[in-house]
C-alpha cells in the first residue's frame, strides 16, 4: 500500500469515526408527561426544575465528553 492510499484510509477512519460521534450526541429528555421533561429540553412544564434550567437527563455530560473527543 502506498504512503498515499495509507493516509487516504487513515483519514477516511478518523472522519467515519467523527461522524459517528457526532450520530451519538442526545438531545434532552422528553416525557409525554411534560413534569418529566429535562428542563434544557424546552418541554418542561415543573417550574421547580424550569426555573434552575439545569439538564437532569445527562444529555450535557454526554454530550461535552464528545466534544471533547472531537477536539482532541
């Protein structure tokens, strides 16, 4: 294998494997019933957790550890 073809497949990984990260960021929880909802999901309707507009589902942890792979 050339060195070409060889940096060719090695960025055409780290591209598939961005984009795959990208596929597997969350959006915020959304419950039927809005008192469920995560608060930074805009569906939230339980002014107690509205009011703080602090993420209860996890989706902002998950989601900065991918951005943080992505710019490794």
């Amino acid at each position: 294998m050339s060195e070409f073809t060889e940096a060719m497949s090695k960025a055409l990984t780290i591209a598939r494997l961005k984009g795959a990260l990208i596929a597997a960021k969350r959006d915020h929880y959304v419950c039927e019933d809005c008192f469920y909802s995560c608060p930074k999901s805009g569906e939230c309707c339980n002014d107690d957790e509205r009011a703080s507009d602090k993420c209860n589902c996890g989706a902002d942890a998950h989601n900065a550890k991918i951005d943080e792979a992505l710019n490794a």
